[in-house]
C-alpha cells in the first residue's frame, strides 16, 4: 500500500472510531468533531511513519547473510 491510500484508510477507519465515540457518548456534532480530529491524527501519524516502515523492508535481490559456527 503505497503512502496516501494508507494515509487515506488510516482517516477513514480513525473517524468512524471518533464518531461512534462521540455519537455515543454526546451527539452527531461532537462525533463529527472527534472523528476529524482523530481520523487527523491517524493520517498524519500513517503519513511520516510509512517511509520507515518501506526502508526497513528487504529487498528480494539481496543475498543472504551466511554465518559460521565452530564448535
């Protein structure tokens, strides 16, 4: 998944859980407020954490690493 369709995923799944805990607990408008506001945060945190998570990825050219053992 490349670094904007997760960022996008991340807001979606994010405001759902806002809202329904907004919806829950208070009313439509507060639900809205708290699923932007934590749909933001989960996008922007997907946002700087995927090229970590892309660097650290093995590429599949590269050859393995053989160690020794003596006994």
């Amino acid at each position: 998944m490349d670094r904007t369709r997760s960022a996008v995923f991340n807001f979606a799944i994010n405001f759902l859980v806002g809202y329904v805990v907004g919806r829950v607990l208070r009313d439509r408008d507060t639900g809205v407020r708290a699923g932007v506001a934590l749909g933001t945060l989960g996008a922007v945190a997907s946002w700087r954490l995927a090229d970590r998570f892309e660097r650290d990825r093995v590429e599949p050219g590269a050859e393995p690493i053989e160690i020794e053992i003596e006994e």
